[in-house]
C-alpha cells in the first residue's frame, strides 16, 4: 500500500485522499508545466496519449458525464476499451473490494465535491499506483480521465521546504481532508523525516501539537486542539 501508513482506516475515502494530496498536487503541477496548453490526442487501442510530440502511455481510469452527471470506472464501461487499457482501473476495484472502499469499488455513482474525476483519480493514482500522474481528456459529453503511467521521474523529485508549504497551503485552502495525515504522508512522499511532539494542556499549561520536518532547515508545522494546521515556521524565523 503505497502512502497510507498513516491511514487507520482504508474503508474511509477522506483519509486516503487525505494521504494522498499533497504527493498527487505537486505530481499534476509539474505535468501540467510539462504539457501546458498543448492539444493532445488518445489512442485507446494503443494506449497512448499525445501532446504535440510528447507521447505517453496511458491506462483509462473512468469518466464523468455531463449527461447523467455520473462517474463510471474504467473496467465497468460499456465501450469495453479491453483488458490492457484497464488493467489499472481493475486494480482499483480490486483494492476498493480488500479495503471495503466503496467509492472505488462501485462501479458508478452521482457525482458531488467529494467524489469527482479528480479527486477519484488523485486517489486512485496516489493510493493504488506506482509513479502515475493523470489527465482530463475534456469532450462533449463529459471528461474521460487517463492515468500516464511512464511519466517522467522528474515529476517525483523531493520539494524544498517552500516548495513543500506553498503546495500544503494550497491544498489545506482547497479541500478538506485530515491535516494530520495530509501532511505525514506528503513529508513521507518527499522523503523527508520527522518529530512529532504532542503534549496534553492543562489549567496552567499551554498543550502542544506539532511535527518537526528535518529539511535543510527544520521546519515546525503547529496545529490546533482540532487538529488543524495553524501555521508553518522555518527555523531562521527564530
């Protein structure tokens, strides 16, 4: 199970997206500055996406649809795209029916802020997958969302501490998820090794939660009594 170790409960879809935002944030910034605005072009029988001249090999995920305003995996479509094009959608399945995940695996269901084409495939991609990225192939009826699965290595270097708060601001800003093991599984993705001091408040004692990130320069990342960041310090702000 790839980023879950902190995850207590694999059933839970907000703890794995939880666990695996901040590592599927910087993977699909750094594609995105790699195909920018390019047009691209899918071949499905050859499972392979083009973007100009950059050509990756690709596995369907699933769809949404503007019509139904639904989601539908990849293995369950009825345009039976073949086994090798959904090779990784039916390991999806096959993790959502061990782990009694239903959003991975029922076959189709409504679509809300919670459960999207991107927050499945961020998922799905970051859970499941093995150095995987994603994309949006937007048309008329809908999207369908294909996971690049010879992305390059370069998607997947270890961040800078700035680096590493700006993408952590930004996706606690924008989506709900459990701070604690957002941010424990992202330092894990970076490589990056932590302390974690917690300390019970009390009538004349002022309690302590915070990890301690081991960068170039510590980093002190402090949350609330509701578990909540509140704030990151770099040591030189001593």
């Amino acid at each position: 199970m790839r980023n879950l170790r902190y995850v207590s409960d694999f059933s839970d879809f907000h703890q794995v997206f939880s666990a695996t935002l901040g590592k599927m944030a910087t993977v699909q910034g750094r594609f995105a500055d790699i195909v920018g605005n390019l047009d691209w072009n899918v071949d499905f029988d050859r499972c392979e996406i083009a973007f100009g001249d950059q050509i990756y090999k690709i596995q369907f995920i699933g769809s949404e649809s503007n019509v139904s305003d639904t989601w539908l995996w990849g293995h369950a479509n009825v345009n039976n795209f073949g086994e090798e094009a959904t090779r990784f959608s039916v390991e999806v399945l096959r993790a959502g029916t061990e782990w009694g995940l239903q959003a991975f695996s029922e076959p189709s269901f409504e679509l809300d802020e919670t459960f999207n084409g991107h927050t499945l495939c961020i998922a799905a991609c970051g859970a499941v997958g093995e150095n995987l990225c994603y994309y949006g192939c937007r048309h008329d009826k809908g999207c369908a969302f294909v996971a690049i699965t010879d992305a390059p290595a370069s998607l997947f270097e270890p961040l800078s501490a700035h680096e590493f708060v700006k993408t952590a601001s930004g996706c606690i800003q924008n989506h709900d998820v459990d701070h604690k093991i957002f941010i424990k599984s992202f330092l894990e993705f970076n490589g990056v090794k932590f302390d974690e001091n917690v300390e019970k408040g009390g009538f004349f004692k002022k309690g302590k939660d915070e990890i301690v990130a081991k960068f170039d320069k510590e980093l002190l990342i402090k949350f609330d009594d509701k578990g909540r960041i509140s704030g990151f310090k770099y040591e030189f702000d001593k």
